[in-house]
C-alpha cells in the first residue's frame, strides 16, 4: 500500500512534521540555553503542539484550496 493511498488527507506527510519540529527545536535549545532543564522542556511541549497544529491546519486549508 502506497503512502497515499494509507493517508486520509487530514495529515501533512509525516516528513513535514519531521523537519519544521527538528528546526524549530534547534532554534529553540540556541535561544534558551541558559534556561532551567524544566522550563526548556514545558517550552518544547508548547512549542511542538503549537507547531503540530499549524502544521496540519496550514496543509489542509492548502490541499482544501487545491481541490
């Protein structure tokens, strides 16, 4: 079964996900290094949530738009 055909269309590609989270999270641990190992992981959680869900809203108002 080909990726597509598994995908239902409400996610982007799982790559997508992999490299604006892994970027983002790079930038992050740059700008708040000096921060306590607990405030550094509350700001991943957000941070990926936060970046999941626009992920996933910016691909469907796009993939909608195509149609």
């Amino acid at each position: 079964m080909r990726a597509e055909e598994q995908q239902n269309g409400k996610w982007a590609p799982w790559w997508v996900y992999l490299v604006v989270i892994l970027g983002c999270n790079y930038v992050k641990q740059y700008l708040v290094q000096d921060l306590p190992v607990v405030v550094n992981a509350a700001i991943t959680i957000v941070l990926v949530g936060a970046l999941f869900l626009a992920i996933t809203v910016v691909y469907r108002s796009v993939r909608d738009a195509g149609r």
